[in-house]
C-alpha cells in the first residue's frame, strides 16, 4: 500500500511521533494506522495513543432523562455550522426524546415522531437544510437515579460529549461532578470487571513487546507486566481513577464518601471513532517532487 504524506501527517498528529518514524511505521503495518500506532508503542516512539480521537463527523449529542432512564442520542452533520441552526437542534431534541421509548437504534429509526418515521424526518430536513445528516448510535441506561452532563453545550440538553450516570444513593450534585469526570477522562469501563477482554489483552500483549524490546529476562518482564497491567487497569476504569474533582481520592472512595454506588454510565463524543480523511495536496506535490 502506498504510504501517503496525509497519512504520515495523521499518525504523527495522533501519536507525537517523529515524521520518518510515523512513515516506517506505516510501512511496516502495510498503513494500517492502529497497527502503526501500536508499533510506535512497541518500539516506545509514540508519546500519545489517541485513537479514540480521531472525530471527524460534525453535529450533536443530545441527552434526555426521565427518572430512573436516560438515553443519549448522536445525530450527524456534515459540517459544525449546521449543529448551530436552530432547526437541526429542534429535530435532534425531539429525536432524543422519542428514544426514550425505544430500545435500540433501529427502533429509534422506525420510530413515530409527530405523525412520520425518525428516518423519514431526517430525509426531510436534509431536504430542507441541504447537508447529508443521520442518526449514527443512541445508548440507554436505567437505575434508581440517573443524571446527565453535557459538554461544549450548544442548546439545553445537547453539545459535543453526552454523559450518562446511573447512581444508587448520594445526590445529583456528586452524579454531575461524576458525570464532568466522565467527560474529560473518558474512561473505557466502569470496573474492572466490565473491561473488555480483548483490551487488556491487546494491552498485555503490546506491554510485553515494549518489555522485551529492553532486552530484560523473562522472569523479570513478567513481574513488570504485572505492575503495568495493574496501573493501565485503575487508569482505564471509572472507579479506579483518580477524581478529577478531588486527586487524592479514586472516583469509588469519592462515591463511598458520597453515599452513592456507581451502576453504570455512558458517554457519547460527537464524531467519535470516524476516520476523516483530509487532503492535503501541497503536501502530495512536496512530496512527489522530492522523490
């Protein structure tokens, strides 16, 4: 596969990574860019891992609660213009609303709202604003309580980061100030129970490549992977991290204190996981010329 400068120029921006190490590392991944990024990890060239920041969609996220259930809904635009109008903010409220009462994306598609389908509502105001728009991914959450948080607001209720938390005792102060935590740490799992398998597993696996790169034994790499492991987890998980209200104590001891239990959460980043490939052709010709 053809390494292009575009590429090189998003996998340094991703990663910090210097230019002719961001280019051998695409190389050698065939430009596969979380392959790169992992090798840049491996080799210990990369100061930053931002997958998960690559946003390219514009638009909004917009939450809705309604005691015990809160839903938090993404509604795609082309371009931040449009996540400023008024009418697509109207639609994009009273989408999330009508996803109170369903339970999936799908359904929330089929779903009536005011007399025609979710689905059918968005073709119209596409026809209407003149910008390709979709509603791309909702998430639901129940417990005894749930709050909501919205960051970058743009309108009551919707902005750029949604966040969802289901709570049993303390108040709705606590559950905002966890919800704020949310927003800004982005943590991938409440506990470490609920990590995904083959996370930690990428993880350990990329640990003990950038362990053995040291030359070390294996014995001695293995006492280290369990240290590391250990700190990626209780960075990685809710309850483990350290509240950004209050440093000296984990968002579960902050909750303890609180007398609130933690059931769940959700967060919803607008554009979140989609790739926005962006020309750069001076670059393309830069690097043409020079061979």
């Amino acid at each position: 596969m053809a390494i292009t400068a575009s590429m090189v120029k998003e996998l340094r921006d991703s990663t910090g990574a210097g230019m002719m190490d961001a280019k051998k590392a695409l190389t050698e991944t065939d430009g596969d860019m979380d392959a790169a990024v992992d090798w840049l990890r491996t080799k210990g060239l990369a100061k930053a891992a931002k997958k998960s920041g690559r946003v390219a969609a514009e638009g909004l996220v917009a939450v809705v609660v309604d005691g015990g259930k809160g839903v938090a809904v993404e509604v795609n635009s082309e371009t931040d213009f449009v996540g400023k109008n008024a009418e697509f903010q109207e639609m994009v409220s009273g989408i999330a609303r009508t996803a109170l009462g369903v339970s999936d994306i799908e359904a929330l598609k089929s779903a009536d709202m005011g007399g025609k389908s979710v689905a059918d509502v968005i073709t119209d105001k596409i026809a209407t604003i003149g910008e390709n728009m979709s509603v791309r991914r909702m998430s639901v959450i129940e417990g005894d309580a749930v709050v909501s948080y919205v960051h970058n607001a743009a309108a009551p209720g919707m902005g750029k980061i949604g966040v969802l938390v289901a709570q049993s005792g303390g108040d709705d102060a606590f559950g905002k100030q966890v919800a704020m935590h949310i927003a800004a740490v982005n943590p991938a799992a409440l506990s470490e129970d609920d990590m995904d398998p083959a996370v930690v597993e990428k993880e350990k696996q990329i640990q003990m490549d950038i362990a053995r790169e040291s030359g070390k034994p294996e014995q001695v790499i293995e006492k280290m992977i369990i240290g590391r492991m250990k700190k990626f987890v209780s960075e990685s998980t809710l309850l483990n991290q350290q509240f950004v209200v209050n440093p000296d104590l984990t968002v579960g001891e902050a909750a303890k204190e609180a007398g609130a239990t933690i059931t769940g959460f959700v967060r919803l980043e607008v554009g979140e996981g989609i790739e926005k490939k962006e020309e750069d052709f001076a670059s393309e010709v830069a690097k043409a010329v020079q061979g």
